[in-house]
C-alpha cells in the first residue's frame, strides 16, 4: 500500500532525533528567542545584514574591482556614499527601500482574502 501513500522513492520518512545535550540546548535557544531583549538585539543584526544584502546587490561588493588596499578602500568609500544616496533619496520620497518577502501560504491566503 506504500505505493499509493507515497511517491517516495527510498522507502519513506525518516525521524532522527538529536542527543540529549544538544536537544536541551536547541530547546534553551528557542526559549530565549521569546524575550523581548534578545529580539531587540536579532533586530540589530537584521539591520545590519540588510544593509550587508542591499551593498552586495546593489554595488556589487563581493568581489573588489580594483588590485591594492588603497584603491579598495576607495571603491568601499564610494559604493557606502551611494548607499546613503539611495537610502537619503528614498527616505526623502517616501519610498521603501525594498518589499518585505511574503510566502507562498501568505500569498495564497492573501489572494483569498480580495
């Protein structure tokens, strides 16, 4: 009956659990990620990972265009003074800089919902 419960081609699912230890301290993490402090300090780093996304996409950062620490540095200069143009010019507008993500469910739940 596998056959017409499941298109798997290994033989089905699996459960794999952790070691003790390591569950105990998933479970510590996830409990931590409730307060209010440690959500202030992730929205820190969120912030600051957008602003690392936003220099990679849009001046292509990750890979310097220039040989020697000097004319690097410039183009490091160069590529954070456009980044607060583009963050000055869509402040002033009143444009996001980007939309948020939303996912397939959210989507779908969305397009019931008009």
């Amino acid at each position: 009956m596998r056959d017409q419960c499941t298109r798997s081609k290994t033989g089905g699912r699996t459960l794999s659990l952790q070691p003790r230890e390591v569950q105990e301290v998933l479970d510590h993490a996830r409990l931590q990620q409730g307060d209010e402090q440690w959500r202030a300090k992730y929205g820190t780093r969120a912030g600051i990972e957008g602003t690392i996304h936003q220099a990679v996409a849009v001046t292509g950062m990750r890979r310097a265009r220039y040989l020697g620490l000097q004319k690097t540095h410039l183009e490091h200069v160069f590529s954070a003074v456009a980044l607060n143009l583009i963050r000055l010019d869509a402040w002033w507008n009143g444009h996001p800089l980007d939309r948020t993500r939303v996912g397939h469910l959210a989507r779908l739940d969305l397009s019931l919902v008009v």
